[in-house]
C-alpha cells in the first residue's frame, strides 16, 4: 500500500491483516476495526464483507492500495 504522503508499506499476505496488525498506521484503531468485524458477524481478519469496508475506508483516507495478481498483472484502488 501506499500512504498518502507517498510512504511504500509492504502489508506481506494480505492487506487487511497489515491493517488489523497495526491499525494506528491507517487511521483506525483497534475498537473500530473489531466493532466493523462484528457488524458483519464475521472472525476477525476473514477476506469478507468488514474487510471490503475497512479497505474503503483506508483508501477514502487517502492511501492507494497495489495488488499484484500473479502472471495476470496489477490492480489499483484510489480514492
């Protein structure tokens, strides 16, 4: 991901377990993304509906998600 003063962060497996490891990073705390997970009533850090909102939320706050797709390219999320 890319913050939006243009800082590279590497999230390693997925992007939402970067943001749940360190959620201050992105704007958010702990609270938020645990209360998000439960509005879903979904396990903390499944690849579901809470992980669609958090990610839109951290892009609407200015930072640029890159996902790299094997052997079929990139894609980008801006806000």
């Amino acid at each position: 991901m890319i913050s939006p003063n243009g800082e590279i962060v590497s999230v390693g497996d997925t992007h939402i377990d970067a943001i749940i490891k360190n959620p201050s990073k992105f704007g958010l705390s702990a609270s938020e993304i645990e209360k998000t997970y439960e509005k879903y009533n979904e396990p903390m850090g499944i690849e579901g509906k809470a992980r669609e909102e958090i990610i839109i939320n951290v892009v609407k706050r200015g930072w640029i998600r890159v996902r790299r797709y094997r052997n079929d390219g990139y894609s980008v999320n801006i806000g």
